[in-house]
C-alpha cells in the first residue's frame, strides 16, 4: 500500500557564506616600531681599548680591573669635556 502523500518542506538553498565563529574577532595588533639600532657606542670601545692599556702598563697583573676601568672612563670622559 502506498503512504499518503505529505507536504513537504521546500528544500534550503546551501550558501557560501564563511561560518563565523563563536570567538569574538580578535584585535589586529599593530607592528611594533623600533628604534634605529646606533652603531656600538664609541666612548665605550676607547674605554675598553684604554683600560686594557692600562692592565698591560701593570705587567697583566690581576684584581685590577675596575680601578683600571675607572681611571680609563676618568681619562675618556675627562678629554670628552675639556674638547
């Protein structure tokens, strides 16, 4: 026996709409903008330079260092004011 025909729901038509997601958008973050990075700092290399000048005069002689360092930064940064 046949079934009695039923009105049927008219089929949906299929979209190409993106599926959103349930996640709120998220924020596009700005790229982060740097400094120019400056070439190695000058004063510091001729403080190094002198301050090795300095443990050389003592014969290499250790547990000097930071007093030769001193005396080179007094020396550098002291020329720097005076010019």
């Amino acid at each position: 026996m046949r079934q009695p025909l039923v009105a049927k729901e008219p089929r949906r038509e299929k979209r190409s709409e993106p599926i959103q997601s349930p996640e709120p958008d998220v924020l596009q973050k700005e790229p982060v903008r740097s400094q120019p990075v400056s070439p190695p700092d000058d004063r510091q290399a001729r403080i190094t330079d002198r301050a090795y000048e300095l443990y050389a005069e003592r014969g290499h002689r250790q547990g000097y260092a930071l007093d030769d360092w001193l005396e080179a930064e007094r020396e550098i940064v002291g020329l720097e004011c005076k010019a």
